[in-house]
C-alpha cells in the first residue's frame, strides 16, 4: 500500500523518445506518470491501476486514439482523454471530442500547455464525479434513462416531452432539485430526429465567465491568457444534436445576451474572433429557479426569458406524484443491488408506505439515495422500515404519531387540497388558465404558480 495521492496520467505513444520526454515531464509537474509504447499495454494496465487522465497519441499502429480513448472510457467512463495528434486540423479535434474524446494536443506542444490542458481535465472528471455521485442511476444496466411513472401528471409530461421531441423549438424543462429535469432533456432528444447527434450538457452552474463561454462558443487561440491553440465549443460540437443548458438561471449578463444571440438569429462567434458561426444545434434548457422570479428582481433578461420558455415542462415534485413511489423503487431497485452486490429482491409494504408518505425534498434522486443508503448498510432479502435511514423514518407517522411539524402537517394539506381543486377546475376548463383563474378567484400570474409549484400542466387537460 502507498499512501501516494498525486493524480495518475497514463501515457501512451508509440515514438518512444517522445514518450519517455513527455513521462519525465509529467513527473516533474507532480504526477504519477505511466508510459507505455503500444494500445494494446496502456489497455492493460489502465485497467488495473485506473488512472485519473490518459493522454494517448492520436496515430498509432493497431488501434488510434480514439478508438484507444474509447476502449478506456468503457472501463471507466469518466476518464478524460488528451489526443496528441501531429497534423491536427481543426475538423479531426471536432470529431475526436464528438466521439468522447476530451481535448487535443497538437505536436510539437508546449509544456505549458500540457500542463494546462491536463489541469482542466482534471478538474472536469472531478466536476463530472460529483455529478455522478448525486445523479445515482447513470448506472448502467436495464434502462436508466427511462422516465417511469404512471400517474397523470407524469403521463402527461411524457405526452408534452413526445409532442416537442419532434420539433426543433428551444425548450425550458423546469422542476425542483432531483426531479428528473435531465432525464426530460435526454429524453426529448433520444425521442427525436436528432438521437443520432450529439447531446451535450453545460452545467452553467459549474463553471465561470471567461471558462463557460469558450466551453459553449469556443476560442481562437491567443484569445486570452491560456488560450494556446484555437478551441470548439460546444455548439460547434454538437452539431445538429441537442445543446442542454443545465442551471440556466446561473448565467451571468454578458452570456445571457450571447445565448439570445444564438436562441434569434441562431449565430455565435468564438472568443477573439469575428467570424460569424451558425448553430443548427436544438437547445434544451433547465432550471430549478424560479426564473420569472429572477427576471423580477432583475437577475435574468427578460427577452431571453421568454425566448427559453416558449415552450416550457414543468416536471413535478415527487409528492405530487406519490402514487409513481412503488414503480420508480421496482425500476431502481434492481440496478442498485445489482451494483452492491446485494440478495434485496423486494421491499416490504411498511417500508413501502413510509416511502410513499416522505415528502422528498430532493425528489426523485434523493429516493434513490434512500435506497442506495439502505441497501449499503444492510443485505436483506426484503426490505423493511427497519433498514431506511432513520431521518426518512422519523418524519414519517409512527405507529400513529404523526412524525412532521404542525406547519408541514398544514402545508401538505393544503397542497393536496389545491392539488385536487385545480386538477377538476382545469378539467372542467379545459385546461384554459384565464378561467381557471376566473372560477378560482384568483389572478392568473398567482394559479401559474400554483401550477408550477403543484407540478400542474395545463396543456395536459387540453381538449385532445
Ligand atoms: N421519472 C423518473 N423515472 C426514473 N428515474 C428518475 C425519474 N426522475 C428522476 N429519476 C432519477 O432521479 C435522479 C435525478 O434525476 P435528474 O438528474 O434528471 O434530476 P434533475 O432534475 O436534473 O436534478 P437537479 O435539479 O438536481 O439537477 C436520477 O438518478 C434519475 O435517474
Ligand atoms: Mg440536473
């Protein structure tokens, strides 16, 4: 056992000169540097000693870099991989990063440069794992990417997510935290013409200014300080697939404009350069902000506001929906013990009703998290009260005392109650708001947000 933390790089090329300078200088950066002469070896060994960053060159005898790069991401998909490449065009780095390829290097390059490039891979593996670790089922196996649901609010969100995935609108997918706001995004694109194409995720939460405009438009080189060779972004990445702006309402002025720019006239411009670009690429957007709230208090455009909810999908809570808890438990279920290694096969009924009687506020994910919590701790065959966490168990009525505060006692009554009113005065109008509001007694801008907030669709009682 070494207690060495120094992030692992593994190299692969096969100009053994090369090799050697470019290990020696890694090393000297800090890093715990493996090279290797062929694919073939660098394979192997990846496999046992899981590097955290592989830089591979691009022409290699049996097997090139991507295909090498795409060998390592099945092993461990979130592997950033560097292609080195000696005649590298513009158009072959394109379609090296569509392929899952993390950035280039072009040779002769510059250490500085290696440096730099290894850094930000780095830091977006470790942005990439965090995501994961929240995200639970990206797991794998059966169909994660399914949307499981049967009640009627989920139904008719599925019915809207089919009606738009034929289209090329933008689309604003809002919901609270862990609602499943992505799985809509991915959905609406593997349901469409563009499946085949890229799907790309921005996290505009993650990153900054400078760094999150080049990631999404790209930059010429010498652009700015780090700049070394000129970059594609994101909308030139993904083509005619499907460009998901996750966390929109974080976006700072300057890319709001910029993301108008593109939403009008479907142009954009690299950082440093004038050339004028076009995007065929659809966006999809998403939120758990209340973004008319934001425009309120001056924080987000309105035009670009409006432009991104033209066609809007509320995904609703997870307790507005409580009826789905048993489906979405039987579809992760499997995968989670499957993934520990655990006997689990069902979950017994009193378990079942605490579930459906939590009032998830981080929805959906925080279920799985639930489950993934119990199952880590215990290897039952059924599942029982006894194994979920206790902080679930203790805001779940207990043996007939009621386990929530007066006020969330208050609240989720009212909420059920509103819940159950709206549902028959949309049905009853025909989903037509202004005479919901009308018949309700209140003013259109308040129902809209009760609607949100209840996870309400009022196209879903449309006439068909
Ligand atoms: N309807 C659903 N059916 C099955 N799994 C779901 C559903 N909704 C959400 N999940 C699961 O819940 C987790 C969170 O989903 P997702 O990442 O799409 O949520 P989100 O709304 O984007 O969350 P955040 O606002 O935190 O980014 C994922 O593991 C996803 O697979
Ligand atoms: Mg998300």
């Amino acid at each position: 056992m070494t207690a060495d933390t120094r992030p692992r790089v593994l190299v692969v090329d096969d100009d053994e000169k090369l090799l050697e300078a470019l290990t020696r200088a890694l090393q000297a950066m800090g890093y715990a540097v493996e090279g290797h002469p062929t694919p073939r070896a660098g394979l192997a060994r990846a496999r046992k000693w899981a590097p955290d960053a592989a830089i591979v060159d691009l022409k290699m005898p049996g097997m090139d870099g991507i295909e090498l790069a795409a060998a390592l991401q099945g092993d461990a998909p979130d592997l950033p991989v560097i292609v080195l490449t000696g005649f590298g065009t513009i158009r072959s780095a394109v379609e090296a990063m569509r392929r899952g390829v993390y950035d280039y290097l072009t040779k002769p390059f510059d250490l500085d440069e290696v440096e730099l490039t290894l850094k930000r891979a780095l830091e977006h593996r470790d942005l990439r794992r965090q995501n994961r670790a929240m995200s639970e089922a990206l797991g794998g196996e059966g169909n994660p990417r399914e949307i499981v649901g049967d009640s009627a609010v989920i139904r008719a969100m599925v019915r809207r997510v089919q009606a738009v995935a034929g289209t090329d609108s933008t689309v604003l997918v809002t919901g609270e935290t862990g609602t499943g706001k992505e799985l809509v995004a991915r959905s609406i694109h593997r349901s469409g013409p563009r499946k085949d194409e890229p799907f790309v995720t921005v996290d505009c939460a993650a990153l900054h200014d400078t760094l999150l405009e080049s990631e999404l438009f790209g930059h010429s080189r010498g652009a700015f300080t780090g700049a070394y060779k000129e970059r594609a972004g994101y909308f030139e990445v993904a083509s005619r697939g499907t460009v998901f702006l996750d966390e929109v309402g974080e976006l700072d002025p300057g890319l709001q404009k910029k993301l108008l720019r593109v939403l009008e006239e479907r142009t954009f411009s690299r950082i440093g350069e004038t050339r004028v670009r076009r995007t065929r690429a659809r966006v999809v957007a998403a939120t758990n902000r209340d973004l008319e709230a934001e425009v309120a208090a001056s924080r987000f455009r309105e035009d670009l506001f409006y432009r991104l909810k033209v066609i809007a999908i509320p995904v609703p809570p997870l307790r507005a929906r409580r009826e789905d808890i048993p489906l979405l438990v039987r579809h992760h279920l499997p995968r989670l013990t499957r993934r520990l290694n655990r006997r689990t096969r069902s979950v017994s009924p009193d378990a079942l009703e605490t579930l459906q009687r939590y009032p998830w506020p981080g929805n959906v994910r925080e279920l799985v998290n639930v489950l993934e919590h119990a199952l880590t701790f215990h290897d039952a065959e059924v599942l029982g009260r006894e194994h979920l966490p206790d902080a679930v168990v203790s805001r779940v009525q207990v043996q007939g005392v009621p386990g929530i505060t007066y006020p969330e006692l208050k609240a989720r009554v009212l909420d059920d109650a509103s819940r159950e009113y709206l549902v028959a005065l949309l049905r009853h109008h025909r989903g037509n708001v202004s005479r919901v509001a009308e018949h309700a007694g209140l003013d259109r801008r308040h129902v809209h947000r009760l609607l949100r907030r209840l996870g309400l669709d009022p196209s879903g009682y449309r006439s068909p």
